[in-house]
C-alpha cells in the first residue's frame, strides 16, 4: 500500500491512505470519488488532527457533484473547551413576536413566535469583548426538490439554525483551530443521513490494513500528553497561549507544539516551570 499518512490525535495514531479511505470512509458513492478529493480530506484530517474513524469528518459523493467535507460539531466544541484562551459562549435563537425581535438563549419557540435566525457569542480571556454571530435561517434552511424543508430543518429548525450560528462563531474566533471546516447543517447536508458508528477496518473475514514502512515512520513514536494539565500549569505561571507558541518557534523553529519531539517538549515544560528567570533567559 502507497502513499500512507500517519498521524497523532488526542485519540490515538490514525493511518490513512487513499485506499483506507475509498474502501472504508466514503458517505455515499466511492466510486465515483476522485484521487484530488482523497487527498484533499486525507491532507485536512492530518493537519486538523481528526479521526474520521470515529466520525470526527466526513468525505461525502453523490454522482458527478463535488465531493463535501464535513467534520461533527462535538468537534468544535470539544476543542473549544479546552483551548487555553477561550472562556465560554453563548448560543440561542432569534424569534419575532409581532414587530418586536427578540434573542433567546437556547433554541425554545413559543407558539406565537416565528423563527427568523439564530445566534451565538464566544468568549476569549484575551479579548475585553465577545464576538457574536447573527445567522439567518432563510439563508441555511434547506428544502428538497418539493421546495419543503429537510427533514432536521423541518422537525428541529431552531436547533439547527443555532448550531449553525454557534459553529460560525467559534470558527471565528478560533480560526487557527477551526479554519476550513464546516459542519453539516451549513453545507446543505441532511444530519441524519450521516452514519455515526464507529468505522472498523478490521472485519471477522478480513486482515487489517497492511502499511509499508517509511523513514518517516521509523522515528519513535511520541509519549501519550497531557494537555490540558500542561496548558493550566503554563497559564498558572502567567504564560499566555502566543508567548507559549512564540518561545516554541524561536527555539525549536516549530509552528504547533504538536511536532516537539520528547525531549524538546521535556525543555519546553522545564523552560515555562522556570517561572520570570527562564522567561527572561529566554527572552535574551
């Protein structure tokens, strides 16, 4: 097997070729995907650390049409919570009642109300205010070829209009974290036709994907990391996330902290433990 990708996640190592991905991780027709579309999906899940084997994206193909990725919305607020800067968010519905427009947290729709959008703010402890996102929901509501909406934006519309705010909102705010991927309800794709079990390779019938070794994978694999330990004692020692990264690309010439190697991610800790004297140290 050629053209094999190996890469770490918060959930384990995943390996990918396009083979993996025609045979196992295709929604729809995999036939008809093409070699540009695999390696596009392959070469976004690797820089964005997803697992699609645990449905945390999706390569979708129908006919002729452009393939559609797509990653779970667990995904953006899994990460969100555990990014070092963020302090929370917010996320509700717009309704008029009458003349008047009213935002309500949540997704609740009285009788006497009329959906017209949602709405989402995301906080950063680095920022004095929010940032908020208005979305419209004649904009994303979705209707079939009857000119009736899906069946999720028929059933649960104020749900889906307020994922789809809340999702633009931290894409937003985090956008080295979340740029590039888009959740369902935004690209016109039914939830509920997605499948949502965990994808195996491995079948009672079948040997597992065999890999051939490369230079690349010769290297000794990377201890398991605690990182929301790391980031609490860092920020305890008043780092902020941009010094943290900025102290990492000076000395190690490394954009994500994801490529230390053992021992440079042992100096790093050791250098941010230091507490003012490291900091000025390495500073000089």
């Amino acid at each position: 097997m050629t053209n094999v990708v190996r890469y770490e996640t918060d959930r384990g190592e995943v390996v990918l070729s396009p083979q993996i991905v025609k045979q196992y991780l295709v929604s729809g027709d995999h036939r008809a995907v093409t070699d540009q579309e695999v390696v596009f999906f392959i070469n976004l899940c690797r820089y964005r650390g997803l697992n699609p084997f645990l449905r945390e994206a999706y390569l979708i193909k129908f006919g002729d049409s452009p393939a559609t990725i797509i990653v779970g919305k667990d995904v953006f607020t899994k990460r969100a919570a555990n990014h070092p800067d963020c302090a929370g968010w917010q996320a509700g519905v717009i309704v008029r009642r009458g003349e008047e427009l009213i935002e309500r947290e949540g997704s609740l729709v009285l009788d006497d109300e009329v959906l017209v959008g949602g709405w989402a703010k995301v906080y950063r402890n680095s920022w004095k205010e929010p940032l908020k996102v208005a979305v419209s929901l004649r904009e994303y509501e979705r209707k079939g070829k009857d000119g009736k909406p899906q069946r999720s934006w028929a059933e649960m519309p104020a749900t889906m209009i307020r994922k789809v705010a809340l999702v633009q909102a931290l894409r937003e705010a985090f956008p080295d974290e979340f740029g590039g991927m888009y959740v369902a309800e935004e690209m016109g794709i039914e939830p509920n036709t997605l499948p949502t079990n965990v994808v195996n390779v491995q079948d009672e019938n079948s040997e597992p994907p065999q890999v051939e070794p490369t230079h690349e994978e010769e290297k000794p694999k990377t201890k398991q990391r605690n990182w929301t330990k790391f980031w609490v004692e860092v920020k305890n020692r008043g780092y902020s996330s941009e010094e943290v990264h900025r102290i990492a690309n000076e000395r190690y010439g490394v954009t994500s902290l994801k490529e230390l190697s053992d021992e440079q991610f042992e100096e790093l800790y050791s250098i941010l433990m230091g507490g003012e004297n490291a900091r000025v140290a390495q500073m000089s």
